[in-house]
C-alpha cells in the first residue's frame, strides 16, 4: 500500500479515489509513524541521571 500526505489523503478521499477501508487504512500507518516518531523524540529528551554537585555541603 502506497503512502500519502495528509491532504493527499484527504483528497482521494473527497473525490473517492480511495475506499473507506483504505484510507482508514492510510490513517492508521500514518498514526503509527508518528507514535514512533513521539517515542523516539520522548527517549531523547528523556532526563539523565546527573550526579550530585561535589561541591554540596550536608547538613550539620
């Protein structure tokens, strides 16, 4: 199956070009990419463990 922009998309979809069950179909690949794309950007902006500061004094 062939993929799509979103306003190609939506335009075989207005001039049915594309079957209900395709384009539902083209949306959920496209979903899935960008569920992929958010995880990859969510573990590469995830925080690091960071030691703490030498420097610190405890509390007497």
């Amino acid at each position: 199956m062939s993929h799509y922009t979103l306003d190609e998309l939506l335009e075989r979809w207005k001039h049915e070009d594309l079957t209900e069950a395709q384009t539902i179909g083209q949306l959920l690949q496209m979903l899935r990419k960008i569920d992929a794309r958010v995880r990859e950007l969510e573990r590469a902006k995830a925080p690091t463990s960071e030691p703490e500061p030498k420097n610190q004094r405890s509390a007497q």
